[in-house]
C-alpha cells in the first residue's frame, strides 16, 4: 500500500468562512483570487480580492449550506459542514485538492480490498474548465462526486474518463446553439470567432464550427487569443473580409482585452456577441467609449433571484472574519475582502448563482437518500463512502425554486434556460429575449428592445447577398457563403429550401422558363383523328381510291381502245392499284403515335409511289421507243417488246425499293418521339422516321422523277393523242412544289399541324397523276368518243410521218 503524508493542516488557524465543522463535509472550489501567472513574493502575504462574482458565488455556497442545515426536511438531525479552498493558481491548488481527499493527512489511492473514504462527501466546482480538467482526475479516482457550477467543456461528457463529474451548468454545446439561433434569427451568416487559449474557448470554437456544417453560417475568420495577441492585426483582417458580426467565446479577462483594444483601435459597427461568460459582467458595460464599437448582444443565464441570501450577505461579519487572515498559512484560505461592501457583494455578477445553488442542494438530497432519511431522522450509524453519494445524485429528481433539479445521462442538467441580452446605453444588459430547453426547444427575441448601432436597423453581416427568385448559387472559394448568382436556364427550376445551388433538371413531361422556381406540366399535342383537317384529308383519301375504282373500271369497259393502250394498257392499272395503295399512309398520321403507325406512315408511299414512277418512266421511254428509237434500233426494240422489258424494269426497281427499305427500316426503324425543343410548354407527340431509313429510298424516287421528266421532254413533238409529255410534267411539276414547300415548312415548323401537313403532300401527289394524267382520258372515252378511235389515231401517225419527212 502507498500512502500520501500531507502536512497537518491546523483549521483552528482556518478563517471560519473558509470551513464550517459538520457530520459531513462538502468541498468548494472558488477562484476568488484567479491568477494566470506564476506570483513570486519575497514573503507570504494575501492576494486582494479580484473576482467580486466568484465571492458572491463562495458567500453563496456558504449560504446553502447554512439553509439547509436550518431545514427540518432536507436531512434532518444532520448538520453539513464544507471546506472551502480559493482555487487562486494551478500552482498552489493542490495542497488544497489533497486535503479534501486525505483521511487525517493520509491519501490511499487505489486501495485494494475495501473502498475509499475522503474527509468529503463530494465537492463543487472549481469555476473553469481548465481548472476542473486539472484536478477532475484525483475526484475521480475514488468516485468522489463532483458537481461543478460552470465547467462547460464537451470533454465532461466522456463518462469513461469523467465517472463521477455532474454539473448544474450546461455544456458549451448549449450555448453555441442559443448563439446560433441568434445569428439564424437576424440572418447573420458570415461571422468571426475569437476564443480564448483555454479548454473553454477551443472547445466552443470546435463545436460551433461543427454546428454550423448544416446551416448558411459560416466562419470567415477565427483566432485564438492569448496575452500577446496582435488585436491590430486581427481587427485588420475581420475588417479585410468584410465581417460585421465578432463572436467572443472567452473568458472575462479575455473579452476585457478584446473591447478595450477594439476601443482604443477605433473598431466601429460591429455586433459583438457575448458568451454567458462576462455577458452579465457589471462594469464591462460601463466603459468609456464602448458605444462606438456597435452593440453587444450576447447569451446569459436567467437571473434566479435566491430568496434569503441578501439578508445573509448583509449580516455577515466580514471584518471580524478578516481579521484572521494573517494567522492562515496558505493563500487558498486567505483574502482581504474588508473594503467590500454588501452592496457590491450582492450587486455582483448574478451568472452561475443558481447553479451554485443547486449544485449544494443535488448533493444535499444525495446524501438526504444515502442516510435514507425520513420522518423526521436519519440513519446515524452507517458508513457514507463518495461512491454512495453519486449514485443518488444521478438519480436526483427535486424541485428547486419552481425548477425541476436532475441530470441526463451524460451528467449534464436536465433542467434551466438561457437570456438572451442587450448592453443598453445605460451600461445595463437588458433581456430581450430567452431560450428554453425543456420541455422542448423555445426561442424568442424582442427586436423592437434592441437599440442598433445602425439608427434602428438590424446590422447585415454577408459574404454574399442572397440570389433573387430564380437564380442559382455558385460557390466562391471555400466558404458557402461566398458566391455568385447565375440564373436557372430553360427546362430547369431552383428549389432555394433543398439546394440553393443546383438548377434541377425538369423531366419530359414538364417544362420550365428561365430563372424558375418549379416545373410545369407540359401540355401534350397530337392530330387526333377527329380533327377538321384529318377528317378531310382521309375523307380525300377516299375519294381517291374511290375515283381510281372507277377510272378501273372504266379503262377496263374500254380496254382496246385506242386511248386506253396508248395511256399504257395493262399499266394503267398497276399504277391506280399502287396510287390507292399510298392512300393507306393518310389514316396513320393522325392519333397518338405508335410504332406501327410511325412505319406505316411513310413505308407504303415509299415503295407503291415508287411502282407508279417507274411505270411513268417506262411508259415515257416506251413512246419515245416507238417513234424514234425503233427504227434506228430494231434489234434493241424487237428484244425489249419481245422479253417485256417494261416489267422487268418494274420489277427490278421495286425489288431494289424493297430492299433499301427492308434495310433502313430494320437498322433504324421510325418511333414514337416526343418534340420539346422547339416549344417548351408542349410536348408534340410526333414519329420519328430517321433519315438513315429514308435517304435511300427518297433517293430512288428522286431518280425516277428525273428520267421521267427526261423521257417526257424528248417526247414533246409527237402526235398529240400518244404525247403525255405535258401531263407527265405537269404531275412532276406538283409533285417537286408540294415536297419543297413541305421540307420548307418543316424547317420552319415543327408543331402539331406538321402531321396534317405530310398527309397533305402525300395525298397531293397522288391526286396529281390521277387528275391531270388519267381524268383527261377519261374526259376523251366519255364525252369525246369520236377521238378514240383508230381512224383518229391512224390520221395522227401519218401526219407526224408527213411531217419528220419534210
């Protein structure tokens, strides 16, 4: 076993405010006399009293103690006792600290085979992080309690590490959210962050930067300050980035150091945001010159007014204590406080009482349950180890001053709020707003109580100003808050609540304008077959098949006739068979485009057009043949008559049309598709036939229209009744004006009617042969009888004969 001999502390010597005998004792740590530096004295001597809100805070803990041992409720027939040491510097604390948990100047850390006892039953405080961090390890040894008043750092969450720490203050965690409640609700996002070089200030740093990851908040500049702090510099820098927001996550002294340089530099229009740290600090608000930096707003703990501790404050003798101080041996029981008023005292900052307050009282009920006190009595003759103690403070669930006292999991109060303040011009913080944690999160502020520094409206601190309706956030170099605004183009919208930076796509069933912020639908069109238009041009499709019908059967009736031979005989009904056949296109150009119908709507046209031509082509070099071919090559004749070379020539080309489009049809066949870039609002349901199956074909037809027109022209001056030159060039003539002027409007016109418009040209060119080439010979078998027949023709011969002689 090691053990740990302390020097005898003799309490007779102890100033009775510093220690109070009792059943059990509770320790307290109070930084009355905080010293940052080392002191060196040529001889003992006490240090003045420097931190009036931290004696307020001892007087305080002094006060619990005695309340409750007034109680005939709260540990009844038990008096408690504490030990009170001045946490002034690291370097004299632990003397202090191995008292509180040494057993008559012996420490047994570790002990194996029986638990632990202290001279404490548990301990509050000390005021800082750092400080706790520092001496948290010895309490926790043991499983001493420790219940600190205002230790806020994170790193007391990790129980594996911090077993026994409590705390009635809440965690940093807390406040940067009250503070960045603040910064959402007046719409600051682009703000500095000074901290203090402590446990503290780095630990609030880390968490607001984590805190803001999900926000429109950003850091633009942050800075650790310690006492060689370049604030020249750093002012220089803020102003540099255009920052008007300065958050000051320090300590008392730190934030001092902070205004006064900011005063001295001539810093003006800042808002300076103050932690619950010096928010409430009495004379900060009271200097010279701070109404010309901006405003001070900060975050604060409510001001809990405890009910008996004036009267206390003014009864104390503290002269009477103080005259004791130079018999004490040690500063952490020493201070010359006798120039204090009660006033002053009383009048101190209020932070972190009532957590002082209810730190005692959670001890106190602990140890009310560990005794197991009721009916008046407690037990009297058990052993009370920390471990004991902590295990009912966990467990603590009381009400202290209309506040319900327990603690999370973590060890974290489960219980209390936060003020939001304003440094008013008469150096007040004046509350003008609150945030509650419990029951659920409320927040609240009063921005007609704010007095800005800018004649009454709300400072605006803003990398960038926000896009207008519409318009996209492109981000400049790291920070998100720094950007350039580019509007949304056509067929895409902003959604400014779930990304303000990326202009979304809007699907194929919706359009968009410019710079908008959502999807239409589009409207959807198509030529259905109910259409005026449609019903015309099918019902003209009708008519044609029909006519052809009958010019059929009347070519049939007069078959050897010498008007139906020369227009080409059997021919003749090959190319009325086809012209009906492409009739069949004009009924799939209109209802809602299918895959069938987007083949059929062309691929008859292609293929029986191209019979009609090719019949036209040999029905043109046939006349030519016979006039004038003939009888300058009567072999050549002879052979094509005799094999019928007409057929075969026929036959070759629709064979060859068959294949191209066999081909090109089943390497791109036509589709649905839906045409949105020429109208944004619509959707034009339309085919998509696809020049690869087409160019070929298209090819074909474009080749025989040119022979036909060839043979045409060479035909012109024979006799008239076997000249169908004039007739086959004035189809040809319609039919090239009526496919240019569709691909011209094609070009130009891209909407519904464009459909209604191909049915037109298809069924304009069939009417054109079957009109000006096959109605003239029937006008001639119907009302001019006399010109068909062989005499007629006959007369025609010899006088063409007659006529090539001469």
């Amino acid at each position: 076993m090691v053990l740990i001999i302390l020097p005898k502390i003799h309490n007779k010597f102890c100033s009775r405010s510093f220690h109070l005998e009792g059943d059990y004792l509770i320790g307290g740590l109070f930084d009355i006399h905080p010293v940052s530096t080392p002191l060196r004295h040529l001889r003992p001597e006490a240090i003045d009293c420097s931190s009036l809100s931290n004696y307020q805070r001892f007087q305080l803990m002094r006060f619990t103690v005695e309340e409750i041992n007034n109680s005939t409720t709260l540990l009844p027939n038990v008096s408690l006792g504490y030990e009170i040491f001045d946490h002034c510097s690291d370097i004299s604390n632990f003397p202090g600290i191995f008292d509180l948990i040494s057993i008559n100047g012996l420490i047994e850390p570790w002990t194996e085979g029986h638990q632990n006892v202290s001279s404490v039953v548990a301990v509050t405080g000390p005021f800082t992080s750092t400080q706790a961090i520092n001496v948290a390890p010895l309490f926790m040894a043991d499983l001493i309690p420790m219940v600190s008043y205002s230790s806020s750092s994170s790193v007391f969450t990790q129980k594996q590490k911090y077993g026994s720490f409590l705390r009635t203050a809440h965690p940093n965690s807390d406040t940067i959210e009250v503070i960045v409640n603040i910064l959402l609700h007046f719409n600051w996002r682009w703000v500095a962050f000074l901290n203090s070089d402590t446990d503290y200030g780095q630990d609030g740093l880390d968490i607001f930067r984590e805190r803001i990851k999900k926000t429109e908040i950003c850091m633009g500049y942050s800075k650790t300050l310690s006492e060689n702090s370049d604030y020249s510099n750093i002012f220089q820098q803020i102003n540099a980035y255009g920052i008007t927001v300065i958050i000051v996550f320090s300590s008392i002294n730190s934030a001092n150091a902070v205004l006064d340089s900011a005063i001295r530099l001539n810093v003006t229009n800042k808002v300076w945001v103050a932690t619950d740290s010096w928010s409430l600090n009495k004379e900060l608000p009271k200097k010279e010159g701070l109404k010309h930096i901006g405003t001070v707003v900060g975050v604060s703990q409510p001001v809990v007014p405890i009910p008996g501790f004036h009267e206390f404050i003014y009864s104390t003798d503290r002269q009477h204590l103080c005259g004791e101080t130079r018999q004490q041996r040690l500063c952490n029981q020493v201070y010359n406080c006798s120039e204090l008023s009660d006033e002053d005292i009383y009048a101190a900052d209020p932070s972190f009482s009532f957590f002082v307050y209810s730190a005692i009282y959670a001890i106190a009920h602990a140890l009310h349950n560990t005794l197991q006190c009721g009916a008046g009595r407690c037990i009297n003759n058990m052993t009370v180890y920390p471990h004991m103690v902590l295990a009912e403070l966990k467990k603590s669930n009381f009400t202290l001053l209309n506040q319900n006292i327990h603690f999370d999991e973590n060890g974290d109060p489960g219980f209390g709020s936060y003020s939001v303040v304003f440094w008013n011009r008469r150096g007040e913080a004046q509350e003008v707003g609150f945030y509650h944690f419990y029951p659920s999160a409320d927040f609240s502020i009063n921005d007609s109580e704010i007095q800005w520094h800018t004649n009454g409206e709300v400072p605006v601190s803003l990398c960038s100003h926000e896009c207008s309706v519409g318009f996209a956030k492109k981000q400049n170099g790291i920070h998100k808050c720094c950007f350039t605004c580019e509007i949304c183009p056509n067929s895409t919208y902003i959604n400014a609540t779930e990304d303000p930076y990326t202009c979304v796509s809007c699907t194929d069933a919706e359009w968009s304008a410019e710079g908008s912020t959502s999807c239409s639908l589009r409207v959807v069109e198509f030529i259905p077959i109910t259409d005026t238009g449609a019903l015309v041009i099918m019902v003209a499709a009708w008519a044609l098949v029909g006519l052809s019908l009958a010019v059929s059967v009347l070519f049939a009736i007069n078959f050897n006739t010498p008007v139906v031979r020369s227009a080409g005989g059997p021919m003749c009904f090959l190319i009325l068979i086809c012209l009906s056949l492409c009739s069949i296109c004009v009924y799939f150009h209109f209802g809602r485009p299918t895959a069938a119908a987007c083949i059929l709507r062309f691929l008859p046209f292609l293929l029986f057009y191209t019979v009609c031509l090719a019949c036209f082509v040999v029905r043109s070099l046939q006349v030519v043949c016979i006039f004038k071919i003939a009888a300058k090559l009567p072999t050549l004749y002879s052979r094509w008559m005799r094999y019928h070379g007409q057929w075969w020539f026929i036959a070759v080309i629709f064979a060859i049309q068959a294949f191209l489009l066999l081909v090109g049809y089943g390497c791109r066949p036509p589709g649905p598709h839906n045409e949105t870039v020429m109208y944004p609002s619509k959707i034009i349901l339309s085919c998509d036939v696809g020049v690869e199956a087409c160019t070929a074909p298209s090819i074909v037809l474009v080749t025989l229209c040119f022979l036909c027109f060839i043979f045409s022209y060479m035909g012109k001056d024979l006799p008239k009744n076997y000249n169908e030159a004039k007739s086959i060039t004035f189809c040809l003539i319609l039919l090239t004006l009526t496919w240019t002027l569709l691909f011209t409007i094609h070009i130009l016109y891209q909407g519904k009617y464009i459909q209604t418009l191909n049915g037109l040209a298809i069924i304009s060119s069939l009417y054109s042969f079957l009109l000006w080439y096959f109605v003239p010979k029937c006008v001639i078998i119907i009302f001019q009888p006399q010109r068909n027949t062989q005499q007629y023709f006959q007369g025609l011969i010899q006088s063409y004969t007659k006529t090539i002689s001469q």
